[in-house]
C-alpha cells in the first residue's frame, strides 16, 4: 500500500511537469513608448539677399530707391545689413519702417522688405556704378551686387496730336475732335488742360467720358482725350482757330484746331410792328410796308418775293427780288395787294414766301381784313332813301282813295 501511494505521488508529479513543459508561460510587460526627438536644424539652412531688378537706370537728379529683400531657412536671428562696394562721394542709407536700419530681425521662411536709398555726388555724371550689400548673420552671410546706370534726365515734355484737326459743321454744330496728349518726358506731370478760341467757342475736354480740366500724366505715358468746341452764338461760316493749350509746370503744348463753319441762310420775313396782319380796302391797291431780314450767317442771294392771295387778287412786291443780303442784313419792301372786285368785308389770309437761290425758302402767313369802300356805302344809303321816299309817295297817293 505504501509502495502504491509513492508510486502514485511520482506518477502525478511527473505528469504535472510534462504539462507545465507543454503550456507556454505569459509574461506580462510594458509596452515601450517612442522617444520624443529633439527637433533638427535645416540640413542645408540658407540666407537669401535679393532683389527683384539687379541693374536700374535713373536720370541724373532722380531719387534712386531699392528694394532688397532678405529671407533666412535658418533659426530666428538678427542681420548686419552694411555696403562692401561704394562708389567715391555716393552715400548709402538702409531704410525700414520709416527710418533708417543697420539691421533686420529675420523669422525663418519670411521675406523681410528694406529700402536701399543711395545719392550720387552733386557732381555726379552719367555712367554706371556698382555696389555691393551685404547681410551679415550669426552663422551665415549674403552679398547683393547692385548696378545702377545713370543718364542725362530727359527734360519735361508734352505733345498734343489729332486725327482730324478740321471738323466742318453748320453754326449750331457741336466740333467734335479725338485728341492725343503724350508725356514724352521722365518725369510725372499734372497737366492743366485750357483753350483759347478767342471767346467764340466754349471748349471741353473729356476723358473716359468725364469732363476734365486736369489731369495727372506719368512718365512716357499716353491719353487719348474727346474735345468738344460750340459756339457761344450766331457765328458767320468761315474758318475759325480753336488753340488747345496743356501747361506741365515747366512744360507746356499746344495744339491748333479749325472749326469750319459752314454758311446758312436764315430769312425773317415780318412787319415793322412785327404783326402780321392789317387792314385793306375793297376795290383798291393797298401798299403794305414788310421787313425781310438775313438772320443766318451766310449771304441770301437772289431772293425772289412770291405770294399765294384768294381768287381775282393781285398781289405784287416792290422789289420783287432782292440781289443779296448779308448776314444780319435788313430791308424794307413794299407788297401792293389789290382783292377782287367782288371781295366782301372779311379776313383773308395770304402766304408770303421768300426764296433764296442757294437755301431754303422761308414762309409767313399774313391776314388782311377787307374794309368795303365808303362810296359804296354811301350808294347805298340813296338808294335807300330812294326806296324809302317810293314807298311814302305810294301810300300818301293810295291812301287818299
């Protein structure tokens, strides 16, 4: 029995250990965490000094300013701006801000803008001058050859130009004309725009449809401009100069222009009281005294003197055709109006026409009132009487019966 239960401890002590060996064993750990990396430097960190136009040209006198622009790939650091290159009597200034630097605070990958102000000598001549900037960091550095070429200024200069300088148009025509205003000059100009049409004409300019008296002009720069020109009143036709006048301060340019003025024939025809109308009598000539007058701007020639009067009239004019009148001309006519023989007392209008040989006719309406002549009416009244005294004698004769 005993050597039963031995047997039986080291059976179930072997079968434990053969488990044990066939059960894999878990081992509980932590789970690592990655490192925090210190950041890096830029593997290739750089300092860029630029600028947009290397090489400029001036004119002697002109303020010289450029821009520099300085960015950094780096660290955040401070930059010594200085000039290694200078020519003999030039200063530089570096300016930012309003003022003046000789440094720049640089944030990585942000352009920072600085002007470059330089002046030439008072002596200075034409030529071409090199300079040399330079930006100076903790751990890097930039130059920027800079050249700047100068030449004789260009003095001030306008010029007008037109396409059509003759526009042609009857006195009450609006001149219309298309203009060129050139600045040929370097410099930038407010230019005064004026006229003179020796006050004949009221003159406007206008540009991109607005009315100008003024404009501001930049360096070789071009405007097209409208000019309108009417007269002021009755103009005769003829050639009349329009002079368009744009002063710069220093410069000034003026331009010639011609209004032609084509000649019109304008006839008034009235009374010397200006009414039309009056009395004539019945079975008469009747002299009715007329003004025909030349209110247009051109000779009337050869004005023939016609009128359209009622059935059995006779109207005729003295003269009946006038040779010419010149512009604002006036004269007195006669027109003899001689009604029908059978005209009764009434209004009668008659159509008076005058018409030039090169123009158009001009019409008025005149109305006549026809007074009966007094000897009728006086024949009229013996008869009447006549008539009157038969009638009595008939009745004193019968009426005794």
């Amino acid at each position: 029995m005993h050597n039963f239960k031995t047997s039986f401890l080291l059976f179930t002590t072997a079968l434990l250990a053969l488990v044990s060996l066939a059960t894999p064993i878990t081992v509980l750990a932590q789970t690592p965490t990655t490192p925090t990396l210190a950041p890096t430097s830029n593997p290739n960190p750089s300092l860029m000094f630029y600028t947009d136009f290397p090489s400029q040209v001036y004119g002697i006198g002109e303020s010289i300013s450029i821009s520099l622009n300085l960015k950094t790939t780096a660290v955040t650091q401070v930059v010594e701006l200085a000039m290694k290159e200078l020519p003999t009597g030039w200063t530089a200034t570096f300016n930012g801000g309003g003022r003046a630097i000789q440094s720049v605070f640089l944030i990585p990958d942000t352009v920072s803008t600085i002007q470059l102000q330089l002046t030439p000598p008072t002596d200075v001549a034409a030529g071409t001058f090199n300079f040399t900037a330079t930006a100076t960091g903790q751990t890097l550095n930039a130059s920027l050859p800079i050249t700047v070429i100068l030449q004789a200024k260009t003095p001030p200069k306008l010029v007008f130009s037109a396409d059509l300088p003759t526009i042609t148009g009857s006195p009450t025509s609006t001149f219309s004309y298309s203009v060129t205003l050139q600045n040929q000059g370097q410099e930038n100009l407010t230019v005064n725009l004026s006229a003179d049409s020796n006050n004949l004409f009221t003159v406007n300019y206008s540009y991109n449809g607005q009315n100008v008296t003024s404009l501001p002009m930049n360096a070789n720069d071009s405007k097209s401009l409208s000019v309108s020109a009417t007269a002021l009143g009755t103009i005769q036709g003829g050639s009349y100069p329009i002079k368009l006048i744009a002063n710069g301060g220093s410069t000034q340019t003026t331009l010639d222009l011609t209004a032609q003025v084509t000649g019109q024939v304008t006839l008034s025809i009235t009374t010397p009281s200006g009414t039309l109308s009056g009395n004539i009598n019945s079975g008469a000539n009747n002299a009715v005294k007329l003004d025909v007058q030349n209110t247009g701007s051109a000779p009337a020639n050869r004005i023939a003197l016609t009128a359209t009067s009622p059935t059995g009239w006779t109207v005729t004019f003295d003269p009946a055709t006038i040779p010419q009148l010149a512009p604002s001309q006036q004269l007195e006519i006669t027109m003899n109006v001689t009604p029908a023989s059978d005209a009764v007392a009434g209004d009668y209008m008659l159509s008076i026409t005058g018409t030039p040989a090169d123009s158009a006719a001009t019409t008025i309406q005149f109305r006549t009132t026809v007074l009966t002549s007094t000897l009728w009416g006086v024949v009229g009244v013996v008869i009447i009487a006549i008539a009157v005294g038969v009638v009595a004698l008939a009745v004193m004769r019968f009426g005794r019966r």
